[in-house]
C-alpha cells in the first residue's frame, strides 16, 4: 500500500536472508478481514466529525497489508532454534518490543511501542515474511492453512472477548451482534467453551443464516421494530453479556439496552462513530463497558490447541488468489464476504 484508499501495488522486491532470531515464512494463507479496510481507509471514524488518522499512529507508508498469516519455514536466523521445518505454522502478529513490562507477561498486544504486522511491519499479502522471533509462531498440525490463518486476528480477538465474559456463558444465552467473521468464530467457539448457543443480532439475510449453520440458537434481524423484544424472549432471562462485533451507534445502542443489572458490554467492531448512553443509566445500571483489542500471547496459544484438538469448529471461508487482493477487499467492504476471505498464493 502506497496510498490510502488507494489500489494495492504488486511489487517484487529482493528476499533478504534472516539474521539472528529471525524466521523467514514461506506464506501458504493470508486472512483479509475489517481491520485491513480500516488501515487501507488511514483513518477511523470517532464521531461528531472527529477522525483518527494512521499516520498519527506510526503507520509508514509504504507498508504490506495482513496479519493472519500462515506459512511454511524458508530459512532461520542462526538464534532461531526450536522450529520444525516440516511443519507449518501460524503466526502471532500481534508483536511488542518484547523487553517492557505488559511484554514479558505475554500481553504484548498491549505493548506501548508496538510492532504489528499489517501496520508498522510488513504483512502477509506476499509470497514471504520475516518473523522477528519463534515464539511468534505455532505450529497448526493438521489444520488446513486457510483455515488456521484466520485465528491470528478473527479466531483470537473473538477468543478474548468471550473469555471476559466467559462465566456467564453456560447458564444463559450470551449475545452477538454482528455475525461477520469474528461473529461467525465466536458461535463456534463459545459452544466449545460449554456455552449455551448463543442469540445473534445481525442485519444481513445471508449472515442470518450462516449463524444458525454456525450453531447459533436464535438470530434477530437488527432492523426489526422489535429487535430488542426479540432478543430478550430468545434469552428468556435477564442478559448478563453482549458481544458486540459492529459497534456502530446504533448495535452499541441495543447492546446497552439489553443489559440488565450487572450486566458486561465488550466492544470489539470498529466500524465507527459515538455512543449517545444516557450516562446516569451507567452507574444507575451497574453496567461494565469494555474494549477488547486482539488478543495475548497466552490466549492464542490456548486457542490454537483447541483448534488443533477439534474443537473450534471451521467458519466459510472464500479463497483468493493473492493477486486478487484488491478484489477481495471490494468484495469485503461491500459485504459480499460471508465468513473470511483469505489470500493464497
């Protein structure tokens, strides 16, 4: 990426050799998701006519988008040590500067001076990677790489966000807005956390239907008059826990509505704008409202076991070649996606 909102430029450039713990990844699978739009936009949208702009971030152009990212060892530094060249792995991109505080408890997503990939690195929309250290990468055993991909972004922020609300989970119906992706993943792993199927609020037909594919217990047209009788019948209790995967104004809206007493709101989507919560409600409520950013280092090593063992059930995902990156990105932004895009070679 050369320019915001600009097209993506095909380029080849020389593969430098890695050097001490570096890793170079022969790339088999890069996941496309909302957070690759928002970076190709150079901004996000605060509301009342604030923006915030990359740049101000220490995005550098120019700069290789993709962060779900799976691939094969090519070569390794000679302080790389404990990989396996006949298996493939996938990568961790949410890197720190591996020396501060938040960093050596593996929260390095937390990071004050971050090294994500996608964002101050170069990404995976390309044939290889320079990963800065083994312990960014995981071995998937038998997953299919198009499928283990996606977990390094969609798979893990999900995973995060449902593991703070985790308690709640098996006694009543948690539920999601916005069964994109990251919605879609969480259906999957919610049941395989022993959580009831959850109640998915989502305005598209064609998501509707995946989520009930995907083991949701009840969908809701986010639209409808009745959205929010509809979803507390389909609870059937007081709702202790929304998810919400959009966070438009008006699904963090009817999240803050729905919650009773108590209750926990996790923010995760970035499409943009500002709340308008009345805000003596909020004590008034004894609401908790979190972000959710990512996830650990822990927490994906925690849910690439699951995957492997079976148990984070597969999500639809469309393949594209990767020279058709700026395709899959329109098809993407214009919600032709159900489910992931990834690109492979």
């Amino acid at each position: 990426m050369h320019e915001f909102a600009a097209p993506l430029v095909h380029e080849e450039r020389e593969e430098a050799a890695p050097t001490g713990s570096e890793v170079l990844l022969r790339i088999t699978a890069a996941g496309l998701c909302h957070s690759d739009l928002h970076i190709h936009s150079g901004e996000y949208d605060l509301g009342h006519g604030r923006r915030l702009d990359f740049a101000s971030r220490g995005l550098e152009l120019p700069v290789i988008l993709g962060h779900e990212i799976a691939g094969e060892i090519a070569a390794c530094g000679p302080e790389a040590t404990g990989l396996d060249p006949a298996r493939t792995y996938v990568v961790y991109p949410w890197q720190g500067c591996g020396g501060c505080r938040v960093c050596l408890e593996g929260r390095e997503n937390f990071c004050p001076t971050p090294r994500n990939l996608g964002f101050h690195t170069d990404g995976g929309f390309a044939s290889t990677l320079r990963v800065a250290h083994p312990r960014y990468l995981f071995d998937i055993g038998d997953l299919d790489p198009a499928r283990a991909a996606p977990l390094a972004c969609s798979g893990l922020t999900s995973f995060s966000a449902l593991k703070k609300v985790e308690e709640t989970i098996a006694e009543v119906p948690l539920v999601l807005i916005g069964a994109g992706g990251l919605g879609l993943m969480c259906i999957g792993l919610t049941l395989a956390l022993g959580g009831l199927p959850p109640v998915v609020v989502e305005i598209d037909p064609a998501k509707r239907e995946a989520a009930l594919r995907a083991g949701a217990g009840h969908v809701v047209d986010g639209t409808a008059p009745d959205a929010l009788a509809q979803v507390r019948e389909a609870v059937g209790a007081v709702v202790p826990a929304v998810i919400d995967f959009v966070a438009a104004p008006a699904t963090a809206g009817l999240a803050f509505d729905l919650l009773g007493k108590g209750g926990r709101m996790v923010l995760v989507g970035l499409f943009g704008g500002a709340s308008d919560w009345p805000l003596p409600l909020i004590p008034l409520k004894a609401v908790s409202i979190l972000g959710s950013v990512v996830g650990s280092l822990p927490e994906f090593r925690e849910l690439v076991d699951l995957a492997r063992a079976g148990k984070v059930p597969p999500v639809q995902t469309t393949l594209y070649p990767l020279a058709e990156a700026n395709a899959a990105m329109r098809a993407l932004g214009e919600g032709r996606v159900v489910g992931r895009a990834v690109l492979v070679p």
